[in-house]
C-alpha cells in the first residue's frame, strides 16, 4: 500500500488508473479522460527527456489556456521536472529576464507567440528545446518540435517516484516590478490545496489506495468536480483554484482561449459541461458575467445555472454589489480567498442565506496574523495598520533571490510566517479589513503592476525627465494605471510616441491608460517618491474628466 507522498504525478497517476474513462480536461470541444491525459502526459515526458529534462529542470509553459497547457505541465512533473508560468502578455524584454532567470531549459509555446520567442533564443543558452503548440493561428516557428509530434512519435515514459519534497514554482512579481518564482515542496502545496476532503468531512488521505477508494465513491456519487477556469492558467487563481483544487479530487477542469474574456462564453460552457465550479478574478471578471446573465434574462433566454454551486474568486476586488447581482441568478456559494502566491490568509463566504457584508472584510484564517512595524500583533479593533503575515503552509523562498526571501518569510516568537506585502486592520471582531498590497502596487484586471517597473520605462525614453505612476480607481478593472511625469527641459511630451515606447518593453495591461505631464514630479528630500501627491494629481485629472 504505497504511501501518498502528495506530489503531483503522483496523485494525478493515482486518479487515471482509478477512473480511467473519467472526464480530466477540456477545451473547445475536445475532451479527455483522466487515461488520455496521462497517457499524452507520458510520451510528452519521453520526448522531453530525450531532450535532457529531468528532476529539476525547468520549464517554461507560455501559452492561453488549452489542454495542451496542463498536458505539458503534467508531462513535466512526471520527469520531476519544474514547469514555469510564462505570462502570454510579455514582451521580448521580459520573456527574455523571466527565462533566464528562471534557468529554463524548455519552453511550450503557442505559435501565434513564437515569434518573440524567436527574437530571444540567441540570447538563452540553456534553453535547448522549443515545443510549439498549435493553436489555429497558422504560424510556425522554424526548428520549434511540434506537440502533436512530440506525443505521435514517443512512446510513454516509465513513470518514476517522486517526493514531497519536490519543487513546485509559480512566478509572481516583485517589489522591483521584476517576476520572483515563488518555490513550494509539492507535499505541502497539495495538502493545502486539499481542503474539498475536509468540506466533505474526510481527513486527508495518507496512501494512494486510501485517495483511490475516495475518488471511487466521489465519481459514483456524482460528486466529482466540475471546475471552469475563467481567468488565465498563466496566474495561481486560474491554476490553482480552476484546475488543481478539482484534480485533487478526481474532478476535471474546462478551460478556454480567453484572449478577450466572452463573459456569455463563458456561461455557455457552464451550461454544456454542467459546471459546478468557476474560478475568477473579482469583477474584473464578476461585473461582465452579471451584465451577461441580466441582458440573457432581458431577452428571455436566461442561462441553466443548475448544476453550479459555487464561483471561488482571488486576486482583485470583488464588490458585495456584484456578489448579491449574481445571487440572484444563481443559489450558489461565493467565495472571496485573500491571499496570494506566498500564501492563503482570509476568506469571506457568502451565499443568499448569508449575504456578504463589507468589500475587502475577510475571515482571518486561524494561521494568520497582523504585525506592526516592531513585530508586534495587531489587536482587533484597534484602529493601526499592520501587514498581514500567513503563518499557514509557507514557501520554501524566492528562486535565486535570498535577501528578498528573508526579508519575506520571517520567523517571529518561533514560528515562521510568509509577509506578502498586504497591509490591513483587525475590526473588533476579528476579521481583517485589507487595505492594499504594499501602498503602492496597481491591481488592474487581476494584474499586479509594480510603478517602479513602469516608472523606469517611461524614464528611459528621452524626452522624460522624472516620473511617478499610481492607480485610480476604475469600475471595470479595478484600477487603471496612471502616469504623472515631467518633461525633459526644452522638450514636449509626445504621448503616442511614448505610448509606442513602452509598448516594446512591456505587456499591454502595464502600459498607462492616462499620462498626465505636470512641470516637476514630486519627491522627498532624500529622492523618495511622494506617491501620495501622485495620486492626488490623478484623481484630479480623473475627476475634471469625468
């Protein structure tokens, strides 16, 4: 009776010989069942271990989400290998820093994307094979191996025992602007991924046979999950809460290709697949898929919700307007997790028969705590804020970035804690009011834009001399990014140009939406930027232009 070791081959190899003709992954209509998805999963690790990859090497998966996606990724954990997020907005500039960084050595890609791959493989060494992934586009990256291929002329791979102790990395940005790969052991990501087995009453089991026998009775009572991820797998929402939640449990996850979010797509798939489960970012994603089912309602073609139960949210605002909007559609569980991809903190479930109450007050989880600058405990109802340090399951550190690990995962009074950088208050009842993450990183869309980042872009180009950018706020996407900055002397702002600048080295959701030029940025005396008048200014602009 071999021993559940909680790695991810495993617990997934587990699945597919216990439900072989179960549903695992879909996409456009084409589906696979949990014996196709690991026998695909297992030529593609063949085809890359000719390729050189195995225990640790790394990765990168740069693609919208498909089954390819998570066939790659289940392909690179069984070599023990370490599949890494690429974020399919990143520019050649970026792609290069986070692969290099990353040390990968392999890279799927979708073919529409291979054309910045191409512009940056003289530049990474290691990156010895490239898998592109056909997406309909018709493009072709020459020298790339083809996925179809790599599955049609490899047989499958033995398959190998993995650990606990395994590495599982997600990439995230930094408080430079810079991408920071955030390392797990795999045991005790999964384990915390596995809170559907105490939903449902069950302890945690503790060998394959004993997760066997639960995936039986799951599948036989209906039971298993069906999960959507609405938002991208290139970020841990989609990943995590879309795809691995339901996995763990033998359920199956639908994904589509959302290059523009189809908020009536989306409910479409609900619909087709009998979802029981969507994952989302706040009302980036929430406020679109509200109007949907209102203007379906309107025409007299309401959506059959039935099957569903919940939609789990993460990453952004979710406003309580828009949670009792979907209410009532939909007699369903809502759950707003706070956390991010250092760790879980909070969380606030509401439904019709327990409406939600304030935006961004949470249920602290038992593991968090809040901490003053002195390392001391924030006490509820006392009006100081503190930042919120998850004293749960916590990373093993930053790859490659030791001082920026230690200045985040801290041990206090003994027992280590993961300070992602959100500040909050603790209400009198103990919940947590969230305030922010830093002061100063801009969430837009469920993307983190750190200014710095974007500051140092627009500096570059000649005719800028200083310049702060903030966040206003924005009803759709939460906040837009903002740039306030001065002019070189004797020179002009020309916005579009600057505009095209920016563009070539960075992702679109990093770019401005608004430049404003004032005459002299304002910084403190010793350099250190004043963004509480860099708000002030936005906000003024924002407001004369309504």
């Amino acid at each position: 009776m071999p021993t559940l070791n909680w790695c991810f081959a495993q617990i997934w190899e587990t699945i597919a010989d216990t439900i072989p003709e179960g549903p695992a992954i879909a996409n456009a209509g084409v589906r696979r069942s949990w014996k196709e998805y690991e026998q695909r999963a297992a030529r593609i690790a063949s085809g890359l271990a000719q390729a050189g990859i195995g225990p640790d090497s790394k990765v990168g998966l740069f693609g919208y989400n498909s089954n390819e996606y998570l066939e790659a990724q289940f392909g690179i954990v069984k070599l023990r290998g370490v599949p890494i997020n690429v974020n399919y907005r990143y520019t050649e500039h970026e792609l290069d820093y986070l692969l290099e960084n990353a040390d990968a050595e392999a890279c799927f890609f979708d073919a529409q994307l291979g054309s910045r791959i191409a512009g940056i493989t003289d530049r990474l060494p290691r990156l010895k094979t490239l898998i592109e992934i056909d997406d309909g586009s018709g493009e072709h990256l020459y020298g790339a191996l083809r996925f179809e291929e790599l599955i049609s002329t490899n047989a499958r791979h033995p398959r190998i025992e993995g650990s606990g102790d395994d590495i599982y990395m997600l990439y995230t940005g930094g408080t430079t602007g810079m991408p920071k790969g955030v390392m797990y052991r795999q045991a005790d990501f999964n384990q915390a991924l596995a809170g559907g087995f105490a939903a449902r009453g069950l302890e945690l089991p503790q060998t394959t046979e004993a997760l066997a026998a639960v995936v039986q009775t799951f599948t036989a009572d209906g039971a298993a999950p069906i999960s959507i991820s609405a938002c991208p797998l290139m970020h841990g929402t989609g990943l995590w809460l879309g795809v691995f939640v339901s996995h763990v449990l033998g359920g199956s996850a639908v994904t589509f290709r959302n290059q523009h979010f189809d908020p009536d797509h989306l409910w479409a798939l609900v619909e087709r697949e009998r979802a029981t489960s969507i994952a989302i970012v706040g009302d980036a994603f929430a406020k679109p898929m509200l109007n949907a089912l209102r203007r379906a309602a309107e025409a007299g073609r309401p959506y059959d919700l039935s099957s569903l139960t919940q939609i789990i949210s993460s990453g952004v605002m979710f406003s309580r307007e828009v949670k009792l909007g979907l209410l009532e559609f939909a007699d369903i569980a809502i759950a707003d997790a706070m956390g991010s991809t250092e760790g879980s903190m909070g969380s606030s479930v509401v439904s019709r028969a327990m409406p939600p109450g304030e935006t961004a007050k949470f249920d602290i989880n038992p593991t968090t705590k809040v901490f003053n600058e002195r390392d001391e405990e924030v006490q509820p109802g006392f009006d100081e804020i503190g930042m919120i340090a998850n004293g749960g399951f916590t990373p093993i550190g930053y790859y490659k970035d030791a001082e920026k690990s230690a200045h985040t995962f801290r041990t206090i009074a003994g027992h280590r804690y993961s300070f992602p950088g959100d500040f909050a208050k603790v209400a009198a009842d103990g919940s947590l009011i969230l305030l922010g993450r830093g002061s100063v990183c801009i969430n837009t869309g469920g993307e983190k834009v750190f200014p710095e980042e974007v500051e140092e872009t627009l500096k570059a180009h000649g005719d800028v001399y200083d310049c702060l950018v903030v966040g206003v706020p924005d009803e759709r996407f939460g906040e837009r990014v903002t740039a306030v900055l001065s002019p070189q002397p004797g020179r002009n702002i020309d916005e579009e140009a600057l505009q095209a600048f920016a563009r070539t080295r960075l992702a679109g959701y990093k770019l401005p939406r608004r430049i404003i030029t004032v005459d002299h940025v304002h910084r403190a005396a010793n350099g250190k930027a004043d963004y509480p008048w860099a708000r002030t200014v936005a906000l003024v602009d924002a407001k004369a232009g309504i």
